[in-house]
C-alpha cells in the first residue's frame, strides 16, 4: 500500500457489529467477560482500547514499523522512551533540542541518574567523539526547532549501531508523509501527533514506533504500567485527522516553499531559513531523506530589535500568534519570548536565535492570501 492509501486504510476496519466505516469511539472503561479470563482480548481500558488500537496499527503503518504505542502528549511519549533506561546510562542529543524534550532529560531525568550530552549532531562526526561508555540512547531531532537544521539521520544511526547504542528520532517536524526515520536506520520514531498528525489543533497526544519487538513489547508494558494513555475520542480524532495527512501536509510544503522564496528576496528580512534552499546546510541530506522540505520556515529582520519582531507579530491577521505546529491554520511565533524563552540570551545568539527571529507554521490556506497578510504586516 502506498502512503496516501495507508493513511485512509491501514489497520481500519469497518466495525463487525454496525458495518460503520468510521472506527467508533469505544467510550467504556472495562470490558464484559464470559468466565474470568474468557474475554475478547479487551480487559480494562487503560490497557487496551479498540479506538486506540486501531490508531496504533494506522501509525506503525504509516512509519513502515510493526507496533505502534500512543500517548497522551508527545512528552508523554519521550518520557516512556527514556523509561527504557536505567540509573547510570547517558543519553546524547541535539544542542538545538525542543524546549520541552531538553527538560524532560535535563530537569526531571537528572534526579534519577539519567544525564544527558548535547552536541551538534549536523554534523555526524561530532557523535563519534560524544560517544562514551555509558551512552545508551541517541536522541535524534530533524529538522530542529526554530533553525530548521537537518541532522543525517543515517549517518548518525549508522555510528549509534556500530557502537550498540539504541537510536530514537523525534520525527513531529516532518511527519511519516514526509520522513521515515526506521528505512535510515533508526530503531524508534517519536511523534508529537499534537502537530501535524493531528493536524487541526484540537488533540494534544503522542505516539512511539518501532519494528523492535522487545523494546515494543517493554514499552507496552510501560504504557499500561505508567497509564499516560490518550482517551478513545482523542484516538478517533487523531484516526481522522490522518486520513488528510498527505493533502495537508503537500499543501504545507508548497505553501512554505513559496513564503520562504517571497521573504528571501524581501527588503526588511534579513536571513530566512528553510530547509529547501539549495545553499541551507545540509539540503542535500534534506533532499534524500525527506520527500519534500516541510512547512516550517524561520526569518529574522535587518532591524533586529524585539520591537520590530513585535510589530510584524501583532499585524498579521491570518497568521495567528500561537504556540504550537502543523494544524491547518498558519501560525506565527516568537522563539525569544515564547517557547525559547528559558534560554539564556547568549546561548541562544550563538545559534542564530536572534532577538528578532520570527516561526512560522505554514496552514493550507490560499498562499496569496498569507503572502498578502506577511506583507501588510512589514508595513
Ligand atoms: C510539541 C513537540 C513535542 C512535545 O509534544 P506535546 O504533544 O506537546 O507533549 C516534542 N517534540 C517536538 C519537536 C514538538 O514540536
């Protein structure tokens, strides 16, 4: 099956007792059983729900995985990863990690014993110096947030692997339309399907794939024994918001590719950054692992003041000022003072976040439309 088939398809059947083609939200907490342990495979909700599964199946597909394990947030999902680690181990991962995921390791795991390196993984070479002898998980962020740097994904699994050490790549920037880290190598794929699985902003949720049946089945075994799971219509509203996954997030890249072009060559931008850009690091690498460059796109202005930033924020009108990716309406944002804002301001200059960067999350609206709202808003 093919991916645009999948999407609609894959691990969905219509209900056995209704012929209902939508999967239904099997709203109950427990399950009836014929004699104690006679039971169709469903005992208590938070260990299995026909909605949920059905969503976990769709997922695997989607990342050409065999299990899938839904969460319920993209943080719940990261964190029931790095349960798979023990006091002592280390994690190593991107300098430019989301916000949210450099928490987790650093303010929550640090207590336990878990300490983890940061390090420029654009360029692979630097992993191979990181490595040490208690490095066990290499978590993997590509494109990054708000720079839109592209890490080689098989490269750096190619090296994790010859050192036995576990890869996971949170792939919520591209989405499995677009990116599907397990074909390079990866042996774990995180989602914040919040984004662009979900994709109209209304579901906060997270899920975990994997082809490795052992780390599937311990993190089933997570999932039911830490029982972040997501709720059955949270389920269905994911299920629905996949079946457009491919039109939307096509209608996100084009959108992107022609914004990116238009702030590029427009006089009050100074540098734009998006991935399709032949002179971006690492587009190469973007080309051949991604099927199209994303609907990401990051500038910053030639008056690069908090001031200037604000004006353009506060003036657009289809472009809403949010936190939060991948829905179907454009979003605009300020890393500075929004999800960037724990950063100290040196920290964040060294990578180019600057005072006036401004994030955009490209919708599927008319594209003249949100370039017409952009220009009237550097006015
Ligand atoms: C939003 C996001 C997360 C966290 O997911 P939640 O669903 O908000 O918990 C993790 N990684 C990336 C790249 C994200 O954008």
């Amino acid at each position: 099956m093919k991916f645009g088939t999948k999407v609609i398809h894959a691990g969905i059947e219509p209900d056995p007792s209704s012929g209902a083609i939508m999967t239904p939200i099997f709203q109950t907490s427990t399950y009836v059983q014929d004699a104690p342990g006679d039971h169709k495979g469903f005992e208590y909700a938070r260990t299995q729900n026909p909605t949920r599964t059905a969503l976990e199946n769709n997922l695997a597909a989607l990342e050409n995985g065999k299990y899938g394990i839904c969460f319920a947030s993209g943080m719940a999902a990261m964190d029931a990863i790095v349960k798979l680690l023990k006091s002592g181990d280390e994690v190593i991962s991107t300098n430019d990690l989301y916000g949210g995921s450099y928490r987790l390791l650093t303010k929550v795991y640090n207590a336990f014993g878990i300490h983890s390196k940061f390090i420029d993984l654009t360029t692979p070479a630097n992993l191979e110096n990181a490595i040490g002898d208690n490095t066990r998980l290499i978590w993997i962020e590509t494109p990054t947030n708000p720079m839109l740097n592209v890490v080689d994904i098989k490269a750096i699994c190619d090296i994790a692997k010859a050192h036995g050490i576990m890869t996971v790549v949170d792939n919520t920037f591209a989405s499995p339309y677009l990116q599907n880290p397990l074909n390079l190598g990866a042996d774990v794929v995180m989602h914040s399907s919040t984004k662009y699985l979900g994709g109209h902003s209304d579901v906060v949720q997270g899920a975990v794939i994997t082809s490795n049946k052992e780390v599937a089945d311990r993190l089933y075994f997570i999932q039911n024994s830490t029982g972040a799971v997501p709720g059955p219509q949270d389920c269905f509203l994911m299920l629905r918001g996949i079946k457009t996954l491919h039109l939307r997030v096509q209608r996100s890249c084009d959108n992107a590719r022609k914004i990116a072009h238009w702030l590029r060559d427009h006089d009050k931008v100074a540098n734009t950054y998006y991935p399709g850009f032949e002179d971006f690091k690492n587009h190469d690498i973007c080309k051949a692992q991604m099927r199209d460059f994303g609907g990401m796109v990051s500038f910053d202005l030639k008056e690069n003041t908090l001031e200037a930033a604000n004006k353009v924020l506060s003036n657009t009108h289809l472009f809403s000022l949010a936190e939060s990716l991948g829905g179907v309406e454009s979003l605009i944002g300020h890393p500075a003072s929004m999800t960037h804002a724990s950063i100290p301001r040196e920290e964040r200059l060294k990578v180019g976040l600057t005072d006036s960067l401004i994030r955009l999350s490209v919708g599927v609206e008319d594209v003249d439309d949100l370039i017409a709202d952009l220009g009237a808003a550097f006015q």
